[in-house]
C-alpha cells in the first residue's frame, strides 16, 4: 500500500510525526482552528477531518478516529506505517471508576485493558493488557511534577494527576458500565442459558438409561420454543388485587 491511503487522502510529508487523535471530526477541526498555526485541511476522506500546522513552532497535526476501537486500529496502523509517524496521542471523552476522579484530572496510565476482540487478528488472543514502560512513566511523572500547578492525588491547587489504569471498551459508554444486580442482564442470561441446561439434562438422561440420543439440536430449539412460551404466559398473568 502507498500514500494517499483507502481511508487517508493526505500526500506523503503533509502529517507531521506527532497527531493528535480526537473521536469527533468536529472536536478535530476545533482544535486546528483553535490551537494550531496556520492549519491546513490534509485529509477528509469519509468526513474525517485532518488538520496540520503548527503549536509554538512544532510541526502538529491533529485527525479524528472516528468511533469505536476498529476504526482507530485502521486510522493509527496507516498513519505509523504508511506516514512514518513517530506519535499518536489520543484525546478525547473519558469516564471515570473511581469516585474521587474530578473533571480536568491528568491520568497517567500504567497499564491499558479492553474487552475488545480487536487484537486477536494480530494473533494476540485472551485479554492482553499492554503496560506504560517504567522508565518512560516515571519520567513523565517527574516532569509533570516540575509544573507547580500538579499536584497527585490532591485538589488543593490547579489540576490533579491522577496515577492508575485505563480501560477502554468498544461498546457505549452510556450503558457499557453497569454493575450490580440487573433485570435485564438476568434475564438475557437466562433466555440464553436454561435452553442450554435442558438440552443438556435431556442428553444426560437418555445416555444414562442406555439410550443412543443424536436429537439435541432439535431438543434445544423445542426447549427454546417452550421456555419462551412459559415466558410470554408469565408476563400475561395479572397479579390479584388484594
């Protein structure tokens, strides 16, 4: 594959060694617009904007990922292996697990994990978890340290830093991140599992009496029929008023 690439129009040399990568294509533009000299619109290939100038004299270019893990596997593989950049650093909406985390907090990952499937094309199957490189991080640290205005894991004067991991997930945030007891997640799990329990009772009966049982597809889809019919019965009843 050469330049311009499928899914990135810019000509070899317009994308700087350090992008920026926000989600939104507008929140892209915004900061070009806002943050950058002299911006210059590099790519909008399905209306994902990418934008290079400069901050403070450094060559920057700032392009969105789009949404989702994937997208951003497809944008930052090109833009490493295709345009020779040296850095993508993701900017973008975050939420936060931990109930002392504040608006406008510097977090400081040490390590990164997922529940997505997206690594496993690279033969990376299970749950990787990639982890910052020590040295690296503690420099960082050190460096952010240096600034008056940081202060870890207090809010007594400008902006926090905050050490600790990161999770990303590929599903929406809204309702990604539910923990507890759910009606709904119950019973989802059972709807897909109790056809599975019968089915498998049924085998396990018919082999202990000594019977030879190739019928478990079509026992698990009665079973299935069956159990949402029992279902659908049970909503229908009406409770007796007292």
């Amino acid at each position: 594959m050469s330049v311009p690439t499928p899914h990135i129009s810019a000509a070899k040399g317009q994308i700087a060694k350090t992008v920026l990568m926000p989600g939104d294509p507008l929140r892209s533009k915004f900061i070009a617009e806002n943050y950058l000299e002299k911006p210059v619109l590099v790519n909008d290939v399905r209306g994902v904007q990418g934008y290079t100038g400069k901050w403070r004299g450094v060559p920057v270019t700032v392009m969105a990922s789009g949404m989702g893990i994937p997208a951003i596997g497809i944008y930052s593989w090109e833009l490493y292996n295709f345009y020779d950049v040296d850095n993508i650093i993701r900017i973008g909406s975050a939420g936060g697990l931990r109930d002392d985390l504040q608006l406008m907090d510097i977090v400081m990952g040490i390590g990164a994990c997922t529940d997505s499937n997206y690594a496993h094309q690279f033969n990376l199957n299970g749950v990787f978890a990639p982890t910052a490189d020590y040295v690296l991080l503690s420099e960082a640290v050190s460096a952010a340290m240096t600034n008056k205005s940081l202060t870890i894991g207090s809010a007594l004067e400008g902006i926090r830093l905050v050490i600790g991991g990161i999770f990303c997930t590929g599903r929406d945030a809204a309702g990604s991140l539910t923990f507890g007891f759910s009606p709904v997640n119950l019973g989802n799990m059972l709807f897909r599992a109790i056809p599975l329990i019968l089915t498998g009772l049924s085998v396990a009966i018919a082999f202990k009496t000594g019977l030879f049982n190739i019928g478990a597809p079509g026992q698990y889809l009665m079973t299935a029929d069956d159990f949402s019919a029992i279902m659908k019965s049970a909503i229908a009843i009406q409770p007796l008023n007292a």
